[in-house]
C-alpha cells in the first residue's frame, strides 16, 4: 500500500470511527447501513482483517482493531464469524503481537496493544471463546502496564479492556496475578477514577470488579476505600433517582460489602444508614432494591451498636 492510499484509509476509518460511535441500533437505517458494510460483498471486514494480518503503517492497526469491535457491538456474530473465517488465527496472533515487548524500536506501541487486546477481548466475548489461564494471567498483567504507560482517554481504553477481559468476575489465577503486581495499587486506582467520574459504558463493570479486589488484602488502600465510601454514598441515591437498576444494585452491593468490612462509621455511617432508610420505604424502587437496603441498613445499625458498646 503507497502512502496515499495509507492516508485516504486512515481518513476513511477516521470518518467511519465517528459515525459508528454514535450509531444506534434500534434505527432501523442504520441497522441496514451496518448489514450492508459488514456484508461480504462491500468488502469491509476482508480489508480490515488484511490489516489486522499486515498493518501497511502506523495508526491504522489501531484505527482497524477499533472498526471491528464497534462492528461487532453492533452486529456481534455476523462480524466476528466473519473475520474469524477470513483470519483464523486472528485471536492468537493479535494476542501474541500484543504480549510482545512494549515499546522501543521493535515493540509494539502501547496504544496498539491495548487496541489489539480490546479487538480480541470483544470477539472473545462474541464468540463466547473463553481465554486460557496462562494467558489470561498475561493479558491482565500486561493490561496493567498499560495503564501506567497510556495518558489521557487512552487510559480508558486500558480500563475498557480490563473489563471485557475480567467480565463475569476473576480466575483465582488472576486474583493471585493481581495481589503479587507490583501494579495492583495502580489498577484500583483507576478503577476508583472511572467509578468517580462516572464513565457510565464501564461503571457498573468497574463496580462489579472493584468489589472483588476490596477482598484482596493489600490492592484497596485504606484511602481509596474511603474515597469509594465517599462516592458510593454520593452516586447510589442518583442511580436510584434516574431508574438506573444496574447501577443502582451495584452501588448498593459495594455498599453492603464496605458496611461488612467496617468502612462505614460514625457521619458516614449515619449518612449511610438515611439513604438506605429512604430507598427502602420508596415504593417506586424495585423491591429487589429496597430489600438490600433494609439488609445492609441492619448490618450498619449493628456494626454501630457494636463499636459504642
């Protein structure tokens, strides 16, 4: 590929990028303009997998790894059968070339790891292609050195992979992985950030795996626990407000589990204890909702009872 035909392509997926993060599905145009890119006859994904086999220059393996995974969130198994027929060993190689050494002259950029790793983990997640132990242990270490080395947005994008690649909780292995990475401190800050400010395509997902690691001794520290207490307390009666139910019991399980922990004391238990009481006499809040509130406002009123007897 010359160089102009490299530039019409980046220009190309650059437009293409924009317009499918902003595509809805449920329209009925755009779910046609989708089919017919993804069809066989347009030829899109046949030139995104010689991309993926070949990157020609800089960016546009990057610009290709993000084409798939939008595609395919898009129209998951249509995409990702596709490129898997037209590249076969496209979950390997993408994963090996990711594991490489990061950086230098020879490395793999940073930015073109963590794509490769987002291109795998969403068609892993499609076709519901589970990761070996081993490797996933690499891919969860590597993704945390990631973090450190991406700046920016592009932290997001490290943060997006951790989820899809731990979606539906973490292997002992990995867990283990975690607790001795001299990176762990980093990953639970990072997670607390996206909690904090909200990213709301990972939030629940970042809930979810944060409260696995506040049972890993030595990955929350003390002060990130009470920053999460802060915004917990701060964010579940939003969540509540606006029906977002997903959310909601996410922010009330992280509650619980800080509340058993002992996080929650004196002000904070207090404040704690009113939020849970409001929720629970709401008869508009899913009952699912207002039952976990009455457990966990139980557990503070004991823990509370407890600590001034």
């Amino acid at each position: 590929m010359d160089d102009d035909s490299a530039r019409e392509l980046v220009a190309l997926f650059s437009n293409l990028i924009r317009s499918l993060e902003v595509a809805r599905p449920e329209d009925p145009e755009i779910l046609a303009w989708v089919q017919g890119l993804s069809s066989k006859e347009a030829g899109t994904i046949l030139t995104l997998v010689s991309i993926l086999q070949r990157p020609p220059r800089e960016g546009l393996l990057v610009q290709a790894c993000r084409v798939v995974v939008l595609l395919s969130e898009l129209l998951p198994r249509v995409v990702a059968t596709q490129v898997v027929d037209l590249y076969p060993d496209v979950l390997q190689d993408l994963t090996d070339r990711a594991l490489g050494p990061l950086g230098g002259e020879d490395g793999i950029k940073p930015e073109e790891a963590c794509a490769s790793l987002m291109c795998v983990a969403e068609l892993r997640k499609t076709l519901e292609a589970s990761w070996r132990a081993d490797v996933l242990v690499q891919v969860v270490k590597r993704t945390l050195e990631l973090m450190q080395e991406l700046t920016g947005d592009r932290v997001m994008d490290a943060v997006t992979v951790f989820v899809k690649t731990c979606e539906g909780g973490f292997q002992d292995a990995v867990l283990g992985a975690i607790r001795r990475n001299p990176l762990a401190r980093l990953l639970s800050e990072t997670l607390l950030q996206v909690i904090n400010r909200g990213h709301a395509k990972v939030q629940a997902q970042c809930l979810a795996l944060m409260i696995e690691l506040l049972s890993v001794e030595g990955v929350v520290f003390a002060n990130d626990r009470r920053i999460l207490v802060e915004v917990v307390l701060r964010e579940l009666p939003n969540a509540v407000e606006v029906e977002d139910e997903l959310l909601g019991q996410g922010y009330l399980t992280c509650l619980g589990v800080l509340a058993q922990a002992g996080e929650l004391h004196g002000p904070r238990a207090k404040q704690a204890f009113g939020i849970c009481a409001e929720i629970a006499k709401d008869d508009s809040s899913p009952e699912l909702l207002r039952s976990e509130c009455r457990r966990i406002a139980r557990i503070i009123k004991s823990s509370e009872q407890a600590r001034v007897a």
